[in-house]
C-alpha cells in the first residue's frame, strides 16, 4: 500500500482551503497543529515537514530528490513563489526587489512543498475537512464549497 501525505491541514493550506498571510513560518506553525504536531520554532516546522514529504509516495515523484534540488535552486525558486535577491524573474520597482529577502534554503524548500502539494491528487493524501474554528479560511471560500467539497456543513 502506498503512504500517503499525513499532513492533511498542510494539503488543504497549499491548496487554498486555509487563510495565507505574508509570513508563511507563523502560517504552518499555526497548521501544523491542526495535524496534531506542536511545533515552537521555524526549526521544527522544516523538520515535520522534511520528514513526512520525504515518506510520502506521490503519483508526481515530486518528493525525488533530483526534483527537490531543483526545485529550490536559487534559480528555480521564483518557479513556487518564492522570491529573492537577485531573482531575474521578478518583476516590479526596484526598490521591491531591494527589499527581497536573502535566499534561504529552508525556506526554498517549504515554498517547494506547498507549491508540490497544491497539485496532489487526492490518493496522495488523508482528505479532511478544514477546521475553520481554529485556523481562518480563505477569503474565496464559501459555505457552499465546504458542503460541495467536504460533504458536510461547516461553521464558517
């Protein structure tokens, strides 16, 4: 039997079911809870992370290595959002892009993971239904699509 992603909340943030903000550390700190970890520091979130995208077996490989390395090369970065200096791809004044961040490789690789798990089919992971009572919703998301997707009336 294949091993599917554990972190279900995780899936449900990356595909948009969950409330982004600019700083997405806090974001998976605050959702990663919802998968029952506790997590205190950027730290542990790499580490939970890294641990179940690496068990997991995805119909996409996208966990291979050679795959993961490329995805977060300062290069291929810009590729899932993630932007830094020095970043050809990004377009705006420049002061936006003196104020890009310095690449970080951490952070390279969380980018990799929610871009890589906005795409998995849903044998890949544990479906759930969001829980908008302890983590915000997405501001597209309505009552109706919880009841279409989840099969169930939500509290939103």
């Amino acid at each position: 039997m294949k091993k599917q992603f554990k972190l279900s909340h995780l899936a449900l943030y990356a595909k948009g079911w969950y409330k982004k903000t600019d700083d997405i550390w806090a974001d998976l700190l605050k959702i990663l809870e919802l998968d029952n970890y506790t997590p205190f520091t950027k730290n542990d979130v790499f580490i939970i992370i890294l641990g179940c995208f690496d068990r997991a077996e995805f119909d996409s490989n996208c966990n291979e290595l050679r795959k993961v390395l490329e995805g977060i090369h300062p290069s291929n970065c810009w590729k899932v959002g993630y932007y830094t200096k020095g970043t050809s791809w990004f377009k705006g004044t420049q002061e936006e892009k003196d104020s890009l961040p310095e690449y970080d490789m951490p952070t390279a690789f969380i980018y990799y993971v929610i871009s890589s798990l906005r795409f998995i089919e849903s044998n890949n992971w544990i479906l759930v239904t969001p829980k908008y009572t302890k983590y915000p919703k997405a501001r597209h998301i309505t009552t109706k699509a919880v009841i279409d997707a989840f099969n169930k009336k939500q509290i939103i």
